[in-house]
C-alpha cells in the first residue's frame, strides 16, 4: 500500500524524475498509478467545485487536491489487469476487487441472488409471452 502525496497527470519524463522520486527505487525509475479509483465523499465534493470552473484535467486536480487534504492511498495488486475498455470489463474488475475482501461471502451471496431473480423473473415474461 502507498500513500499518495502528488498527483501530475501526463508528467514529462525529465519531470516525474524529479518530483516522483521514490526511495530504494533506481535513478531513471517512478510509480505511476493506473487503475480503479474508489472515490470518498471529500472527492465528490471537489469535483462538484470544479465543475464550475471547469479546468482541464479536472480529475486528476481533485485528486491532486485530495492528497494535499487528507490521506490518499493506493494498494499494489500484482499480476492482476483487468481491461475495462472491453466489455463487462469494468464488471469483471469490480467483481475480482469485491471477492478479495473480507465481505466476499456477502458480496458473492447478493451476487448469486441477484442472478436467481433474473432467471426466475426471465421465466414468468417467458409463460406470458
């Protein structure tokens, strides 16, 4: 887990070596962060002030200011890429992010519900029709 204390979106190179240097990490080297955000309150609140100003880059500012304001983390999850620009990709990613916690029993039972009321639901237009 990391604690995320600047935000620059699409740095130069020469730029990110010097302002995202991490310590241990080799000279030339930066952490970028790409990735599902899980947005708090207090990011909801910035964007909705900066939709009035409507600034370029407007999320990555609220989340520039975010980081100046409270903490700001972000977990590592090695070998695991979920491509959300292909389709039930965003679907998949929250789902594998939903049964890794602790709340993956309930998380998995409203799942299974919900998949139970379609069919079932699928079944009575189906006698209608």
């Amino acid at each position: 887990m990391y604690q995320i204390e600047i935000v620059i979106e699409k740095q130069k190179p020469t730029e990110a070596e010097n302002k995202l240097i991490v310590p241990r990490m080799r000279a030339g080297y930066y952490l970028c962060f790409v990735g599902m955000h899980a947005l708090t309150p207090a990011v909801i609140e910035i964007l909705g002030r900066s939709l009035e100003s409507q600034p370029p880059a407007i999320f990555s500012n609220a989340l520039a200011e975010l980081a100046r304001q409270e903490q700001y983390l972000a977990l590592d999850t090695p070998n695991r890429r979920y491509d959300v620009g292909v389709k039930y990709g965003l679907l998949r990613a929250q789902l594998a992010l939903g049964l890794s916690g602790r709340d993956r029993v309930e998380v998995l039972s409203q799942l299974l519900e919900a998949v139970a009321l379609r069919s079932m639901e699928q079944r009575e237009d189906g006698r209608r029709a």
